[in-house]
C-alpha cells in the first residue's frame, strides 16, 4: 500500500479586477485554482480545491482537513494508515 507523504495546502485568493475569488490548492506535485462557489460555505470551498488536486494527481484515501496558522486556508493530510 503505497501512502502519500504530501500534504495540500489551499488558500482563499480574493478578487481582482480580472478573476473572480479563488482557492488554490497546492502540494509539491503541483497546484490547481478553482472558482469560489458560493453556495458553498468557507470548508466546503477548500475540500473542493484540494479534491481537485487530488483528482489531477491520481492520489486516493481518506484525508482530514484542518486549518492553517494565518487563518487564510486549511491543510489535507492523507489519514489512511496513521
């Protein structure tokens, strides 16, 4: 079984004058950006961005989310096998 040793960091990204409010999701294997929706709350928002990082890198499992120092984003850690 083969566990991931990343953790994803997301952080909220307000508006600009060209995009709209963000969440970026990164881990050393790369990033994605994804929209704010709306109609979802502030941690639902982050599981969003980091399921899609997930989903890019093929990472699969259960993984727990908590928030980070500065309050402007959350951290996901692979939980499977802990």
């Amino acid at each position: 079984m083969t566990f991931i040793t990343q953790a994803i960091e997301t952080k909220y990204l307000k508006a600009t004058d060209r995009k709209n409010s963000r969440i970026k999701a990164t881990a050393w294997g790369g990033s994605v950006t994804v929209n704010y929706d709306y109609e979802l709350n502030v941690d639902e928002n982050h599981a969003v961005a980091a399921l899609t990082l997930r989903r890019k890198m093929g990472w699969k499992g259960k993984f727990a989310q908590g928030g980070n120092v500065k309050g402007d984003g959350y951290y996901f850690v692979n939980v499977e096998g802990a």
